[in-house]
C-alpha cells in the first residue's frame, strides 16, 4: 500500500510540476508566431499545449499557416509554422515520437507512407522554424533575444540532378538540397547569422 501511494504521489508531483511549465496560452501563441511570415500571423491556426502538457489546438485559423508553439519537454527554444497540408505528415510525426519510435524510425515510416501514398507531401509547401537558446526567453512576458529563423521548401524526392541545388552548403546562406531523393527532400534557406 506505501508504494502504491508513493507512486502515487510522484505521478500527482510530476504532472503538478509539468503543468507549471507550461507558459499560458497567450505566451504559448505570441512565442509560435515568431516563426510566421507578418502577413499570416493574425489569421494562423496554433497548437499548443495544456496545463497537463498535452497537445491541443490553441487557436483555429483562417489562412491556411498552422504554427507550433514550443515543446515544455525539449531543450531550447523551437517553434515553427507551416502549410496546412503538411499537417499530416507532421500529426504522423508527433504521434509516431509520442510512440517512442527514434528519429530514424519516424523517418522510415513515414517514407514507406509516402511511397504508399498513405501521407502526401506537397511539392513547394514550405516550413518556418524559429529557434533559440533556453537562456534567451523570458518566459514571462514571451520575448526572445538571438532567436534565428530558417526555412525549408519541401521538394519529396527530388535531387541535386533534378534541381541544380548543391548536397551541402558552400557558404552561409546559400540554398541547398537536404535528404535527396527521399520523401523528406526539401531546399535549406539558412540566413547567414546576424
């Protein structure tokens, strides 16, 4: 009976803790639309999380862009915002992690999917992410300092022969092609940083 109640109180500790992790819904959708070009944020569908940590929707939206808030479970600072019809592929991803599939499992997964025509991947549809250090949010009030934005242009199973698009970068800033040939095939758009 002392462990099932010890157990118990752990359990009621953790999820009390993670639950004041989580920043309030406002903090959550202000921090996700770092990510968003300017002239989709106002009308941008965002998922967040509860006070339990499980993902919900935040705020439905109108112009087609779905923004992540940050994940309270991960290290740094990570949202990203994207085209409505990769949300499948994207709700695969979270549910085959949430699986506790690896990075390389969910990968291949989701290219048999692809191949089987099960997820599709619009060629062009494009992800913005937005990141930064632990250290460099406050919380707070939502304000990040030495965040960086980069973007992804999904182009599934094209390679550096079909676009032109070097395997790796030559310099900072320049385009490139990463996961050639694959489903995950998508043009790197990283800024040189500030």
């Amino acid at each position: 009976m002392k462990t099932i109640t010890l157990v118990g109180l752990l359990l009621l500790t953790y999820v009390s803790g993670f639950g004041q992790d989580v920043p309030s819904s406002d903090i959550q959708m202000k921090t996700a639309l770092l990510a968003a070009p300017t002239e989709l944020k106002d009308g941008a569908k965002i998922y967040g999380y509860n006070g339990a940590g499980e993902f919900i929707t935040l705020r439905e939206g109108t112009n087609g862009l779905i923004c992540l808030a940050d994940d309270p479970n991960s290290k740094g600072f990570n949202v990203a915002c994207y085209q409505k019809d990769l949300d499948p592929f994207m709700a695969r991803g979270r549910e085959l992690k949430k699986e506790g599939k690896t990075s390389q499992e969910i990968f291949d997964i989701r290219e048999t999917e692809t191949k089987a025509g099960k997820i599709n991947i619009p060629k062009g549809s494009t992800l913005y992410v937005y990141n930064a250090e632990d250290g460099d949010v406050t919380w707070s009030s939502g304000e990040v300092v030495n965040g960086y934005l980069r973007y992804v242009v999904y182009v599934p199973f094209e390679t550096s022969e079909s676009t032109g698009l070097p395997s790796k970068p030559e310099f900072a800033g320049q385009p490139w092609i990463m996961n050639p040939g694959t489903h995950r095939a998508h043009i790197m758009l990283s800024p040189p940083r500030e």
